[in-house]
C-alpha cells in the first residue's frame, strides 16, 4: 500500500489529481501547509473533501515556512511513522520552500521514495526516485560502456566489439552501472542513466 505526501498552497486542483492517480493503492495521504491564510484553508477544505469522499485515511501537517530547520525536522519526524511504507511525494503545490524542505529531508534521512511533479498547464508530467538525486563516480570506462548502450548495445559482447574493451572489463563497468543504477537488468538506461549521460561533457576521443 502506498502513502501520498503532498505539499499544499493556495491551489488544490495538483493534489487532487495526485490523489487520483494514485487512488486504488492510497492507505493514507499526509497534507504539509500553512493554513492560516483565507485561500490556503480553502484549499485545504476541497482537498479534505474529496479524500473523504473515497474514505481514504489522512492527515493534516501544519509547518512554520518561515524555520527552515523546525520545517525539516517536522517533516523527518513524520516520515518516522510511514518507515517500510511505498511514499510518494507529489510536490506541485504550496510554496517553494516547502518542497526545497520535503526533498532534502529525504535525502538526508536516505529514504526512498517516488517524487512527482506537473508543470502549471497540466502537459508536463515527471516522476522520479530519491535515489536519482544520489551522486555517482564514473570513470571514461562507465561512460563509454554508458554511451554505448544508449546507442543501442544491449549485450555485453556487443560492447565489448563496439569498444574494443576487455569483456572482462565491459562485464564489471555493466555491473557497476547497475548497481549506480543508471542501466537496468535489460541493459537499458534508466531515467537517472538518462539524466547523467545528457549532463556529462563526453568524447569519444
């Protein structure tokens, strides 16, 4: 079963249709906020509504925007109660400093988790893992074995001929990329495999 940890402003209308993406599989959902403003309790009060509409269970976190460090260690707090559970972590609403919060809180705790976000007219939807933010160290052996399966290298052997790299090398730089996680057990790139092959200076001379 998965928990939806999501942030809230003034707007609901990203929370709800998180909400309903994940719907069948919601055990929970946990709403970080300041509602003392009119428009945030507002918000708050449709978000409400709906989740009670689906007898779904949650609950309401208050937070200071304005004590970053009170912000984090009330969001570590509470990630304590949802340890071993599926956490998404929607973060299309509320304000920037919240979100900036909920990330690093997860980083610093290295809790897994899914996070997601829309852009404000709806067409741009990513999602992706905590883990995808944790930093690698790739030799130019990685990043050739790296490139070569985004070129369409799906075996060992075939990048080993593509190279002209020891098999045994290609073997242990194939191992090492799928425990960075940057390529999965068919070879392919990972979203976080696709992100650091696009953000790495590389030359094939």
């Amino acid at each position: 079963m998965t928990v939806l940890l999501t942030t809230l402003g003034f707007d609901e209308k990203f929370q709800v249709r998180a909400f309903m993406r994940w719907f069948k599989e919601l055990e929970g959902v946990v709403i970080f906020g300041s509602f003392e403003n009119d428009l945030a309790k507002k918000a708050l009060n449709s978000l409400v509504g709906v989740i009670n509409s689906a007898n779904v269970k949650y609950e309401v976190v208050e937070v200071n925007l304005y004590d970053f460090k009170e912000l984090v260690f009330k969001v570590g707090r509470k990630l304590e109660d949802y340890k071993g559970k599926k956490l998404v972590f929607n973060l299309s609403g509320g304000m920037r400093v919240l979100s900036v919060a909920l990330l690093l809180t997860l980083l610093l705790k290295d809790v897994d988790a899914i996070v997601e976000l829309e852009t404000e007219d709806f067409k741009g939807y990513f999602q992706f893992s905590i883990s995808d933010f944790k930093p690698v160290s790739l030799s130019k052996d990685h990043l050739e074995v790296l490139k070569a399966i985004k070129e369409g290298y799906n075996t060992v052997n075939s990048i080993h001929k593509r190279l002209n790299m020891p098999l045994s090398t290609v073997w242990r730089r194939v191992n090492d990329l799928k425990e960075m996680g940057l390529i999965d057990n068919g070879m392919r790139l990972t979203f976080k495999g696709e992100l650091v092959l696009s953000t790495t200076y590389f030359s094939s001379d």
